[in-house]
C-alpha cells in the first residue's frame, strides 16, 4: 500500500514537472520572452547599468530586439519611451517604424538612460551597424536631469564637468528594496520562468488591480497621484506630477546644467553622423501632463492641479530652449506633441495609476510621427508598406510626391543650415 501511495507520488510530481516544462517551451514558442520576463542587470562604470547579453530574450548586446544585425537601416537611441515600456517589443514605436517603412531598425533604448548613454551607446554600437538615419528619442520629463545626474555621478564623464559640484548620487534606478524572504527564488523565476510571469504577474491581474486603485484615487484621495476623467471623449487618465516640476526647473542649477550637456552630446551625435554619411534626428517626446494640458487647466477643482500646470509651464520653456539650439545648430528634429494631442481620445497611455509610460496607441501615435518625417526625407527608392497597425499609410518611390503634413498629420522641424565645426557634444 505504502509503495501505491509512494509511486504514485512520484508519477504525480513527475507529471507536474513535465508539464510546468511543456507550459514553459510553449509559452516561450507562442511569446516573445523579452516581454515577459525580467533581465538581468549588471552595474556599469559607463551607462550606470546595462543588460545581461542574452538574458530574459534580450540580444547579445542586451537590448530588446530579437538579435543585432550587420548593418540595420535606423538605429534608436533612448529611454523606457523609446524602449517602450509597458508596451511589447513589436508595440514599440521603433518597430512601428520598422514596419511602416520596410526598413531594418535596430532600438539601443533602455529605460532610465539619458542623454549620456544615448552617445556612448551610438558611438561604440549603432554606427558599426552603418545605418542610414540615427534617430535619438529626447523624453522632456527626466532627460535633462539624468544628463546631469550621470555626468557628476560617473567619472567617466567627467570631461564634460563645468564648475564645482558636489559627488551626485548617479543611481537613476532607485535604491534597492530591502531583502524579504523568498525575493532570490521570485527574482529567479522572474528572470527565467514565463510560465511565472504569466501566472502571478498576469495582465488581467494587473487590470483588475488597476481598476481598484483608480477608484481608490477617485474617492478616498492620493497625496501624489490625481486622475482626469471624461467618460464621453474616452479620457481616463491618472497623473503623478510630484517632482516632475522640478526636473524641468529652468531656475534650477542642476537642471541648466543637464541642458547644457544634453545640448552638448546632441550635438557632438549630430556631427558624428553628418562623418559617416547618415542622417540624425531628435524626435522630442513631450510628457504626459503636456499631452493632456489642456484638459488640466480647464478643470479648477482637480487634485494636485497647481503641480501638474507647473509641469506645463516649465516644460514648454525648456522645450523653447531646445528646440531653439536644434534649429541654430541645423539638427533635424520632429516634435511628437501635435499628433499625440490629436490622439487623446484613443487611449495613449497605460492604463495604470503607477506607470505614467504611453501604451500600444500612445507608441503607435509617436511611430507614426516619426514615419511621416522619414518619408518625407529618405531620397532613396523604396516601396512602402500601406497599413501600419490599422492606419493607412502613403507609400511612394523616389520621385514621387511624399506624403504631406496634411495627410500624416504630423508636425517635423529641419533645418537646412549646418552645423559649424568645432568640439561636437527614465519610469
């Protein structure tokens, strides 16, 4: 009888092994791993940290593409916005991009990097890929700040140091949560199991949660998180402005400092590639508050609504200061911030109340944003795609009229004038 029970025990666990196994191949045959599971972080004397080569589906430079080509045609720089958090790899707006334009993009993005490791990241990797445009993603919410946070904070960018600082914490991805029993085995299956990702951090669960939450904010209150909600235009919406004021607070030392070197890096990457023979541009990625501006300031009784009108004014005057040096120097740029107020109704953001990150439609507004642009100003001959995700795209071959702005809907800024010749310079 013991023998029975005992035999049958391990027929049992056997079983239940084999097929947590088979759940796992499938899974990991039917999705892509890499937006699902966690990588594996390493810190980095250069970019603060970087990502395990190969780990959680990442390629062997660790990024999130599903491996690094010989040469690619559109190379992405940037943070979690151009990395597309909260979004799938193929929901990015670089891979909208891509598919909207036949073109070979490569994404170098990552969230919690800045300007510093944008060029470091396409001076030691994307231009080895020879492409043919570098398209470097500028989030106005933190960039300028993690400029100035990863110069005074890692000695290796110690070159670009003016004047006297203080050492900077350069710890962008916050301080470790303390130890708990059993956090090595879920960090573990974290990193390395779908099968536990799909079960404990499933996205109906995370619905589900969300929607408690967002009822929470609604009637009992949050000190740092207030919502937006218009039920007949689609609009519900949840901001956390605490802070953010701050990071774009022109009477701010550090936040001067961080454009100076943003500016700096923007444009020894726009000469670096003017050298080789590819095109450059910033597509500049407005924050959250700005996007929905308007529907802020027209609602007096909204919680923290004098920080999120502060977020407002100080981002369109650093944007001023930006966009202002991007013309001086002849960089090209495209600003994303039209397209995306055009949007608003179609549900950009994630849905969350704790990631303020755009979603599917939000990535999908930016992408197309930057496609326009693209094809007005990619000269060789080439066939594009007529739908990209839903929308109808134009395609044309060289020699035929490019779509207009009318058509696309979008707002680009370029300049004809060159850059003169001297020293070239996340959530």
């Amino acid at each position: 009888m013991a023998k029975n029970i005992v035999s049958k025990m391990i027929v049992l666990c056997v079983s239940g092994v084999l097929g947590i196994l088979g759940c796992e191949a499938l899974a990991r045959v039917v999705l892509n791993p890499a937006d699902f599971l966690s990588p594996r972080t390493v810190t980095d004397d250069v970019l603060g940290i970087s990502i395990v080569p190969h780990s959680s589906g990442f390629d062997e430079w660790g990024f999130r593409n599903s491996k690094v080509p010989t040469a690619a045609d559109v190379v992405t720089v940037g943070d979690s916005h151009t990395y597309g958090n909260t979004a799938t790899m193929d929901d990015a707006w670089p891979s909208v991009v891509a598919r909207a334009t036949n073109m070979q993009v490569y994404n170098l993005g990552l969230g919690g990097y800045g300007p510093n490791q944008y060029h470091y990241l396409l001076m030691t990797k994307g231009l080895k890929l020879k492409p043919k445009w570098v398209i470097c993603g500028i989030y106005m919410g933190d960039d300028f700040e993690n400029a100035f946070m990863i110069t005074y904070g890692l000695d290796h960018w110690a070159s670009l140091r003016v004047g006297q600082w203080n050492k900077v914490n350069s710890d962008i991805w916050g301080i470790a949560a303390p130890p708990v029993w059993g956090a090595d085995i879920r960090n573990w299956l974290s990193e390395h199991s779908m099968v536990y990702r799909l079960i404990f951090h499933s996205p109906l669960f995370a619905i589900l949660k969300e929607a408690v939450r967002f009822e929470e904010i609604l009637t009992k209150g949050d000190p740092y998180t207030t919502a937006v909600v218009i039920e007949d235009q689609n609009i519900r919406e949840a901001f956390r402005p605490i802070g953010m004021a701050e990071r774009l607070d022109k009477n701010s030392a550090p936040v001067r400092e961080g454009m100076r070197i943003t500016f700096h890096l923007l444009k020894e990457m726009d000469q670096a590639c003017k050298q080789v023979g590819c095109k450059f541009l910033t597509a500049i990625i407005p924050t959250k508050e700005t996007v929905f501006g308007e529907y802020i300031t027209q609602n007096p009784q909204l919680h923290l609504r004098s920080e999120l009108e502060q977020v407002i004014r100080n981002e369109q005057s650093v944007k001023i200061d930006l966009v202002d040096f991007l013309s001086r120097e002849g960089i090209a740029f495209v600003d994303t911030l039209p397209a995306l107020r055009r949007s608003i109704k179609d549900q950009l953001y994630a849905q969350t109340t704790r990631d303020m990150h755009p979603g599917k439609n939000g990535y999908r507004v930016i992408g197309e944003t930057v496609v326009e642009y693209l094809l007005k100003h990619t000269s060789e001959t080439r066939t594009y795609l007529k739908t990209v995700d839903g929308l109808n795209i134009l395609h044309y071959k060289s020699g035929h009229a490019p779509p207009t702005r009318r058509s696309m809907g979008a707002d680009t800024g370029t300049f004809s004038r060159r850059a003169p010749a001297g020293y070239p310079g996340g959530s």
